[in-house]
C-alpha cells in the first residue's frame, strides 16, 4: 500500500489526572466508543494509555474528514496525527 492510498487519521486525546485516572479514562473510552457508533464513523479506534501511574488518557481516532465536526462536538483536550 502506498503512502497516497492511506487516508490521514486524526488522535483525538483526553487527559485523566490523579488516583481514578485509570478508571475514569477506561469510563470516558466507553462513551467515546458509543459515540463513535451512534455516529457512524468510518473505522474509529478508541482506547486508553497508560502515561504514568497518576495520567492516563482516552482516545478516539477518526479520519481527517470528520475531525473538526467530532472535536467540536466532544471537545477533546489535545490531537495528534494517528501514527500506525
């Protein structure tokens, strides 16, 4: 598969802090997901990291089409480009 075959994906990222960062990441994932497939969006990924023990973050992946429409509506607290 070639480089211009690949469309451009967007990581969409919310930050959790503190002693139930684990959990409210892992809590806010499921909304993310529900989301996602109310909406029907092409391919979405949702997921959480680990950054350290007291920061873990939420994610949701999209394509770049739909990006400005979906942090509008869910307000994410950063993005990067989705990297495989």
């Amino acid at each position: 598969m070639n480089k211009n075959s690949l469309k451009e994906r967007i990581k969409l990222i919310w930050d959790f802090r503190g002693p139930d960062a684990m959990k409210i990441a892992k809590h806010h994932a499921i909304h993310l997901h529900e989301f996602a497939e109310k909406e029907a969006l092409n391919n979405p990924l949702t997921g959480v990291e680990s950054i350290s023990k007291m920061h873990f973050v939420a994610y949701l992946v999209v394509d770049k089409s739909v990006m400005i429409a979906v942090r509008d509506a869910l307000k994410p607290h950063r993005g990067t480009i989705f990297m495989i």
